[in-house]
C-alpha cells in the first residue's frame, strides 16, 4: 500500500532539481514504492543539459540590444545603422541562444545525471505518467507567459521603428516607447537560470501523488504501466529518452500539476488521424469521470507554447492527454519558492488519481 497523500507530500515536495542529491534519493524512494505495488522497476539513467542558461542569456541580451538600439534611432546617424545593428544583433543572440540550448557552447553548470523509472506487471496497454523532478528560477511560470509575449511585442515594435528611422531620425519619445517592452521582458527573461530552491509541491509533487494514487487503485491489472520521468524541467529530457529507446504507442495520461483551486483540464494532445480518435477517446472517458464531482472539468487542447511531458510523447506518436487542475494563481507561485506544501491539499491530487483509475478501467474494460 503506498503511503497516504499526505505522508507522499511531506516526502515529495523537497527541493529537487535535476543532478541533486535530493532527486535521487526520490527516484529511490519512488522505485521502492513502485515494487511494493507489485511493479516490476526499469531505472533508466542518462545525463542531460539545462536550456533554461539560454533563455537567461537570451532575455538579457535582448534586453541590452533595445537599450543600445535607442541613440541609433534618435540621433543623426545613417539611416541604416538601426536597421543594421538589429540585423545583425539578433540572429547572433538566437545563434548563441541555439547554441547553449543545444549544449554545442558547452555549459558544465547545466548538466544532470537523472533517471528514469518504468514499471510494469506485464504487457501495459496504457501508461500513468508523471514527472519527478522541480526547478526554482526567479521568474514564476506566469511571468514567464508575459515576458514571452512581452518580448514578441518588443521585437516587433523595434523592427518598426528600426524601419522607421531609414526616413529620419525617430523622436525620443517614440524611441524609448518602442524599446522600452524589450527591455522590460529580457530583464524578466535573464531571471530563468534554474536554482535548486523550489519544492515543486504543486509542479509536480501532486502529479506524483495522483499517479501513485491510481496505480495503487489498478492493482489489480497487469496491463497499466507508470512511467515516472525525471528532467521534464530541462526540456521534457526524460520523456524525450524513454520514447527514444522504447518507442511505444500505446495511450498515457500524463498529470502535470494538481492545485486545489481552479478548473480541472484535460489537454488533448493529438487531434488528427488516428491518433487524434484515441486521444479524443481517453479525453470523453476522463470527462465523463472527472464531471461526476464538484470540481469544473475543461476539455480542450494543449495551448501554443505550453511544453509537457505529454508533448514529447505525442509528438513520438503516443495518443494520450495531459491532466492539471490550478488558475492564474497557481501559475504566479509554479516555479518559485512559494510552491510549498503548505498551500496545497494532497487530497485534490489523490482523487484526481481515483477519478484516473476509473477512467482507465472504463477504457481497457
């Protein structure tokens, strides 16, 4: 019998970023916990990189390149010299970006040692997954949302002026306008380094907590496994190795956070062909379940730029969908040090993990 919700939270929800001592003693105490419901454990280990240095380094640069973009588009310079200088400027902080992303600009302080756990009974015809690990930046996940499009705006805005200025000299005050959501958006940018200081209660504690809940409730059947993945905060890193090396097909229910406010969503994450039908499938029957409570339920699909475990997955061709549950709220404290235990209720997870299992048994029948 796994160790209640709330017992799982105080053990879970820890600081635990991906290579630290504290994620590994989890994996460990997740693999036993996974044996002692009758699953036979694969620990899979593989090292990874951090992307998230480039976003900081990326954000700052952009940041520095509205600022020095300014006196190029206010004094009488040549026309082109904005336009040049941002040409120029940009392609370079995507390259450098590109580069420390892709670990091609080696960067030791970003690298992990992780692992991977799979069980199973027997032959799984759906997998229960969920990842393991946390990471702290100084920048919480909704701020993360408006300094993207923050930035988006600022780039295009300082093309126009850059544009613009091929006619004359812009006036000041235009120029500082157009550079100033920029420079605003890569200093919340450069805030992404990842730190070792968030417990990741919500993100993603609870979504341990419901797929441990339900595993437990399928006891029974040897045709469900669990995939516990490790670095989802480094890229989705463990879901991109496990379908590298098992190349799977079958369905999953991916869990990603579980707040205790907020409506429940359910995430479709293929909507087309066959595999679209089977998500669509999985999605009505969790649906179905989830509706039986108090909580409201949202069917829809996963939104642009929202990167899951279950994106790596689908797009290895697995039909599956994404389970949350959280608001604005809960996206202003996700990846920061006020995601603690103690603004989160372990039961919301557990009977999101028994609403799981039902929806799974309906299912495989």
């Amino acid at each position: 019998m796994t160790p209640s919700p709330h017992d799982l939270l105080e053990q879970l929800a820890v600081p635990r970023l991906p290579g630290s001592q504290a994620l590994k003693d989890i994996e460990d105490f997740l693999a036993a916990t996974l044996q002692d419901l009758g699953f036979q454990v694969t620990a899979t280990r593989f090292v990874t990189h951090s992307p998230l240095d480039a976003i900081a380094v990326l954000g700052a640069g952009m940041g520095w390149l509205a600022l020095l973009v300014v006196p190029l588009l206010i004094l009488p310079l040549p026309g082109w010299s904005a336009a040049l200088f941002l040409g120029v400027g940009l392609p370079v902080l995507g390259v450098m970006g590109w580069g420390l992303a892709r670990n091609v600009i080696p960067n030791p302080r970003s690298r992990a040692e992780v692992r991977n756990l799979e069980g199973r009974r027997g032959e799984p015809r759906i997998w229960l997954v969920a990842h393991s690990d946390s990471k702290g930046q100084g920048l919480s996940l909704a701020g993360r949302v408006v300094a993207v499009v923050g930035a988006v705006v600022g780039i295009g805005l300082l093309v126009l002026m850059a544009t613009a200025r091929l006619a004359g000299p812009v006036p000041w005050g235009w120029a500082v306008f157009g550079s100033a959501p920029l420079v605003v958006s890569g200093a919340l940018l450069s805030r992404s380094r990842s730190r070792n200081d968030s417990p990741g209660a919500v993100d993603n504690a609870t979504g341990v907590i419901a797929v441990l809940t339900a595993a437990e409730q399928l006891r029974a059947r040897n045709d469900v496994g669990v995939l516990i993945t490790s670095a989802e905060e480094y890229a989705m890193a463990g879901a991109r190795v496990w379908v590298a090396e098992t190349a799977r097909r079958e369905p999953f229910v991916n869990v990603e956070g579980i707040d205790a406010r907020g409506a429940i969503r359910v995430m479709v994450h293929a909507t087309r062909g066959e595999q679209g039908q089977v998500s669509r499938e999985l999605a009505s029957q969790l649906e179905r379940v989830l509706t039986a409570g108090t909580v409201p339920v949202r069917v829809a699909s996963l939104p642009p730029g929202i990167l899951v475990d279950g994106t790596a997955l689908a797009r290895a061709g697995m039909p599956g969908v994404t389970v949350c549950r959280g608001d604005w709220s809960t996206l202003g404290i996700v990846h920061t040090v006020r995601d603690t235990a103690a603004r989160v209720d372990p039961e919301a997870a557990a009977a999101v993990g028994d609403a799981i299992a039902e929806a799974v048994e309906l299912r495989l029948g």
